[in-house]
C-alpha cells in the first residue's frame, strides 16, 4: 500500500507542477466569467446558460486532463528510462499500474473539486441558493466515471507505445460512448442479423459512461439521483476499472524492458 | 551612431506603418464589408455558423423542456415543429407536440432502465418567468445566423410575455435590418404595436407591409408560407373589425380563408361580417381580392 | 561464504529484428557466482550480452530458460530487490522532483520509517556533494549532478548489493576518483558490488573478481591477480584476445 501511495504522490506532484492544469482551469473560469457577464435582454437573473457552459468546460477539462495525464504516465516512464531505477526496487509491475492509476484517478478529484468549487460560486452569486448535495453528487459521479476513463487509458498506455495514439484513441472511444452508448439499442434494433447481434453485444460490453453525466438535473434544478442508484453506478464503475487495470497488468507484465 | 541605428530604423518603420494605416482605413472599411470579415464570428466560422445557430436554437428548445429533450435517435420519431415554443396551451401546436414529444417510450433493457434514474425523463415546459432561461439560447442563435427568421420571432414573443417589450422591440428591428423582407418578423412587429402599445395605427401599417412582402415573394416564385399569410391576415382582419372598418376586414378574412388549412372555422366569422355589413350599409358591395 | 548473485544455465533469446533471421541468442547458458564483500566486474565488448544479464537479475526482462537468483531469491520476486540498489548507465530521474523528494520517494517504496530515511538522505546528499541542490529540481541539474543523484538513489536502502551499469559513463576524472572511493568504501563495509564497465583500467584497479563474457557465453572468470599472472597480460590484452582482436603488432 506504501508503495501504491508513493507512486501515487509522484504522479499528484507532477500534474500540479505541470501547467496543463492551470491552463484548463483559467480558460474554463475566464470564459464562464465572460460568458456570465454578458448582459441579454438587460436580464441580470438568467443564469442557466452560464452554468450549462460551465459544466461543459469543467467536463471537457476534465477528461483531457485525465487523458492527457494518464496516457504519458507508462511511456514517458518508459522514454524517459525512469521506470527502471523504479523497477530496480521491490515493486511490483502491478504496483506501479495500481500506483499510476490511484495517482491519476487522485489527481483529477483534486482537479474536480477545485472546478466544482468555482461552478459553485459562480452558479451561487446568480441564484443565491447552493444545493450543495446536487453538486457534490455531479462532482463525485463524474470522478467515479473518470476512474473507468482513467483505467481505460492505462490500458492503452501498455499497448500503444506513442501517448499520441493512445491519447487519441481514448479520446474518440469515451466520446462515442458518451454520445452514442445509451442508444446503441436503438441503432441495434434497425439493423439486419448478424449485424443487430453484434451492435447489441458492443452495447453491453462498454462501460456505460453516460450515466455519469447529470449537467441537465445540475442546469434545471431537478431532483438528485438516488442514493442507492448513485451506490449501484459507483459499483459498477469500480467494476469496470477493475477489469481494465487486471487487463493492463496482464499485458504490463509480460513487456520486457530493454534498459 | 551604430548604437542607435536599430532604434532609428524601428522608429522609422513604426511611423511609416502609422501613415500608412491612416491612408488605407477608409479602403479597408469598404473592404472588410465585401469579405464579411467585419464580424469575427462570420470570419471564424464561415458558412458553418449557420450550424451552430442551429444547435443554439435546438439548445434554447432543449432549456424550454428544462433538459427533455429526444436525441438524433428519437428525432425520427418526434416532430421536428418548434411552434410549440410559442403555441398556448390548448392551441393545435400544443397538443400536437404533446403527442409527438413522447418519444421515450418503455425501456429496453436493465442499462436502458437504470440509466433513466440518471436523466430527465419528465415532459415539461418553463414557466413562471423562467422562460427567459432560452433567451441567452436564442440571442447566441441570432448572432451567428442573422438569417434565421425564428429566432426573432420566438424570441420576440418571450420577451413580450416576460414583459420586456422595449426588448422585443429592439430585436425585431434588428431581425428587421438583417431580413428586410421578413412577413414574419413584421407580423410580430405588429403584434407588439397592437398587443403590447396599443398602438393600432402603426401595427396596422406594419402588418399590411407584411402581406405586400409575402405576395411580393409569392410573385417572384418564393413560396412563401402560407400559414403567415393567414395569420397575418386574420389578425389584421380583427384589427380592422375594431376600427369599425368592416369592409376591409371581410376582404382580409376572405384572403385568409384561401390561405387557411381549415377554411370552414373562418367561414362563420366572414358571415357574420357580411351581415353587419349588410345592416350597416346593405348597398356597398364587398371588393374582391 | 554467502553467494549473493547466481545465474544457472542463463539463457536469453530474443526475436530478431531483421526478418527471417528467427531468434537471436543474446545470453547463453551463463553460470556465474557472486560472493558476498566482492566488487564483481563484468566485461565484454558491444552487445555481448552484459546488459541482457543484468536485465534478467533486474527483473526487466524474462529469461528464456535458466535461473537467476539474488540473495537465493529468484529474481522474479520483487522482494529479491530489497537488498539492492541500482545505478543504470543513463541516468534519467523524475525531473520535476527535486533530489531530497526523489530520494524520500524511493524511501517510502523500501519502507524506510520517516526519521531514519531523513537521516539518510542527509548523509546520503552530502555523501554526494548535492547538498546545496537539494530543493532544486532535477531538470535543473548538470549531467554530472544528475548521476550523483543516481548514486544516491542506489544508496538509499544501504543496500547490501550494489549494481552498477558504467557506473564512470560521462564523468570526469574527479567524478571517476569519487565513484571508485564509494565503491571501496562499500567494499570496505562488506557490501557487494556487482558492475560492468568499458574501463579496464579502473576495473583492474577495484575489482576482486571479474568474468568476461562475448556473444552471449561466458568466456573467462576469475581473480585479477590470477588472470594477470596465468595469461601473462594485463587487464587490456586478456580482454582483446578473448573477443580475437588482434593487433598489427601481433599479426
């Protein structure tokens, strides 16, 4: 455990001193600033639009800070002949997958709260009301889904040599099932045998990232989730995060490494 | 000298530039305008803005739905009609959509059935003031597609109902400017003068303007909506009818009736405006369109 | 006395890169045997395998048959790792740390408790001449600055076996002299010193023992003094005859 938090702590240290972090997190609160601003009709009371543009920035920042750290975690590791002095000590190729994943699984929660704390005050200097329950549920639903993203990356950090593809890849794959996951039933059901089989199979394979995003019960004001539903989903991330990092292991371990 | 020939270059370049900037600002006023790249959005964007004022105008439906909303997957099966965002309840609009938007449906399978806890799954429209929460939405809209005709015209209609007619107003205008030969846009207009100034006069000029629009493009070959040119008709009809001028608003209700998908509901009201004028001066004889 | 590296019918075989070629054999059924308190060399010229043997004693890589053991561990358990430390030939660290959290870090993974790894990073720091870069970040430091962190590294567990991989690669000759008095001073100590190196000069100077491998097989094993006197030859010259070169002088 010792080690899997030491490793962890290196990979906080570096998303913090590295500037891509503060990069995100300035343009997404320049642009909500802005966009909040913005006077329409000389009605200073709308506020939904600022807190839809924020939940999106903070959802796109997000996922590129978890893509973008996760996917040079290994290769760079690699490239950078560091992962052999780190080999070289009693640790364990599966250690350092566990490690790398808490770290960067840790690191986008620190990111998150300090976005969803800004779209807290922000959305709560327009409505003078904080439903903070609400927030805290988006907030940790979507760093629960960012787990599986995460573990996802990972894996395809030890199959793809170059962070580019891999970071790419994932991009495209956790955009699909975001956008088109929930409704691969649909597409299924319109398409001829064998065809229909296989949509449908893709369809309960992949994690089913969509379910993570509540911005629209956030943006209007609608009841939270419940808490047993927010249990269930939590589990079934843990689930899938899992299996991507006993898949990554099993791939890690047999890569030889040439110092 | 050597040590400041640099300096004197770059100061003798920064006031050739000056110079030249003050020759050529008038030329590339008249420039810029033909390139259309006096509006950054139109230079950033090109023609494909015209793509975002729609996911605007689709994302200020979605707000009015307070995030019920179908999917391209659904949209097969739900209307793509946006009259419901200013039809009253009870109105044709209004119950037509309330059909077509029930585009959920059971669910499935158990993902299809949890991810619903996770949604919103219930048909409902802002009210209560909170309709201005589309109004961001549609002014994005406007922005990046000028051209759009609906964005005024529903935007015109919340801000009227929200009370803020000076609003709607200054918008309409500004629809006008860009559209010149909207009817649609001056049919609002209109209906702002007559509605909310009470201003029958002017509303009155400004809705005839809107039909000699819509048979000037019905005579360039444009097709233009029938649909508006029945309202517009209708409303001016019954302007017409309050002003005392009975003549003209037969002549407009008999114009609306060819226009009208459901001719026979206008046909109770053109008889009965015969039969007042019939009372009122039985020899003068209704002109023909 | 205890043996605390062992390899038994080592062998190492690797997909070739050039196409049709099959296999290349990169270690052949090595049998080697370090003892405790040795400084060990070993030797060979450019892709002898030296680097691939001790891949395999770092668990970097499988060994296709064969055994390896550290400690009479097999080296494919990570805690066969415990007692040593590492120096690779290019020193690469995590260059937004700075040496003091670097060496805290690898602490952590040894289990060190806080206060006793404290004292030795102090120790260790000024051992190394870094103490005045201590809260500096590596990306900061020199060439020279960055294998002194190395060095350190390695020496954070006091570690019983020292493994070092050209541990004079780009040092200057002050550097050198500072590498072979650790190195003595660990001997001095009772440690064991497992390193390979281009510079026979030195290796002749420090090393107890030395084997010489080429193309993958062990060629020649044994004491300096003994080789010296049975081969009649210095260091220099077993070395070129064993991988057969030959000079004009010999020809």
């Amino acid at each position: 455990m010792n080690t899997i938090l030491a490793l962890a702590g290196v990979v906080i240290k570096e998303l913090y001193r590295r500037k891509d972090f503060y990069v995100l997190f300035v343009l997404t609160a320049v642009i909500t600033l802005l966009m909040g601003s913005v006077s329409f009709f000389h009605d200073t009371g709308i506020v939904r639009y600022v807190k839809e543009i924020a939940l999106l920035l903070i959802w796109i920042a997000a996922l590129v800070i978890a893509i973008g750290t996760t996917a040079r975690q290994i290769p760079a590791e690699r490239e950078n002949r560091t992962i052999f002095p780190l080999l070289a000590k009693p640790v364990t190729r599966g250690q350092v997958i566990v490690g790398k994943f808490a770290g960067c699984w840790l690191a986008c929660g620190l990111a998150l709260m300090v976005f969803y704390v800004f779209f807290g005050v922000v959305s709560g200097s327009r409505e003078h009301y904080w439903p903070v329950l609400s927030f805290f549920q988006a907030f940790w639903l979507q760093w629960v889904m960012l787990g599986i993203v995460v573990a996802f990356v990972l894996l395809g950090s030890v199959v793809f040599a170059a962070p580019s593809s891999n970071a790419t890849i994932s991009f495209i794959v956790v955009l699909g099932i975001l956008l088109l996951g929930g409704h691969l039933n649909q597409v299924a059901l319109q398409q001829p045998e064998p065809l229909r089989s296989i949509v449908y199979g893709v369809y309960f394979l992949i994690p089913h990232l969509e379910w993570y995003d509540v911005r629209d019960l956030i943006v209007y004001d609608w009841n939270r989730v419940g808490w047993l539903d927010c249990a269930l989903a939590t589990l079934y991330a843990a689930t899938y995060a899992g299996l991507l990092l006993f898949g990554a292991w099993l791939v890690f371990r047999r890569k030889p490494l040439n110092v | 000298m050597k040590k400041h020939g640099p300096y004197l270059i770059l100061i003798l370049l920064l006031a050739a530039c000056f110079s030249l900037a003050t020759v050529l600002q008038q030329r590339a006023s008249a420039w810029t305008k033909r390139a259309q790249s006096d509006n950054v959005l139109k230079v950033l964007f090109g023609d494909g803005r015209r793509f975002f004022a729609d996911g605007f105008f689709r994302q200020a439906d979605v707000s009015f739905h307070s995030g019920f909303y179908p999917t391209i997957f659904d949209q097969a099966r739900a209307s793509q009609d946006t009259r419901h965002l200013t039809a009253k309840e009870g109105e044709p609009a209004a119950e037509e959509h309330e059909k077509q938007f029930n585009f959920l449906g059971r669910p499935r399978d158990w993902i299809e059935r949890f991810g619903r806890h996770f949604a919103v799954t219930s048909h409902t429209h802002l009210e209560g003031k909170k309709e201005r929460e589309i109004l961001p939405w549609l002014k994005m809209s406007a922005e990046l597609d000028p051209q759009k005709i609906e964005t005024y015209t529903v935007s015109a209609y919340w801000l009227r109902d929200l009370g803020k007619v000076k609003e709607a107003e200054e918008f309409l205008r500004e629809g006008l400017r860009n559209n010149p030969d909207s009817y649609e846009i001056l049919f609002e207009l209109g209906r702002l003068y007559s509605e909310n100034y009470h201003d029958p006069a002017r509303a009155r000029n400004v809705w005839e303007l809107a039909l000699r629009r819509w048979s000037e493009q019905e005579a360039a070959g444009k097709k233009p909506d029938l649909r508006e040119l029945d309202r517009t008709a209708v409303y001016l009809s019954h302007l017409e009818e309050k002003e005392g001028n009975l003549a003209r608003a037969l002549e407009l209700l008999q114009l609306a009736k060819k226009a009208s998908p459901t001719p026979a509901a206008l046909q109770p009201q053109i008889d009965e405006l015969k039969q007042r004028l019939t009372k009122r001066a039985p020899s003068i004889a209704p002109k023909t369109p | 006395m205890e043996t605390i590296v062992e390899t038994r019918n080592l062998r190492v075989e690797y997909r070739a890169q050039d196409s049709g070629s099959g296999r290349k054999v990169a270690v052949k059924d090595l049998n080697l045997i370090v003892r405790a308190g040795e400084v060990f060399g070993f030797l060979g010229p450019n892709g002898a395998g030296k680097t691939t043997t001790m891949n395999v004693l770092l668990g970097f890589v499988n060994a296709t048959s064969g055994a390896a053991f550290l400690f009479g561990v097999d080296v494919r358990e990570p805690i066969a790792r415990q007692r040593i430390g590492y120096l690779p030939e290019l020193t690469y660290y995590y260059k937004f740390l700075t040496a003091e959290e670097l060496l805290r870090f690898y602490a952590r993974i040894f289990g060190i408790p806080q206060a006793q790894a404290d004292q030795r990073i102090d120790a260790l720091l000024k051992l190394v001449e870094l103490d005045h870069a201590r809260k500096r970040p590596i990306k900061t430091y020199s060439k020279g600055m960055q294998q002194r962190v190395g060095l350190a590294q390695a020496l954070i567990n006091n570690p019983d076996l020292l493994i070092l991989d050209e541990p004079t690669s780009g040092l200057d000759p002050l550097g050198r002299m500072k590498v072979r008095e650790i190195i003595q001073r660990l001997k001095n100590e009772g440690k064991t010193v497992f390193f390979s190196s281009h510079e026979l000069g030195e290796v002749e100077t420090v090393c107890d023992r030395v084997a010489i491998i080429n193309q993958g097989e062990l060629k020649v094993e044994g004491r300096v003094a003994e080789l010296v006197e049975k081969h009649h030859a210095n260091l220099e010259r077993i070395f070129l005859n064993i991988i057969g070169y030959q000079t004009q002088a010999s020809t």
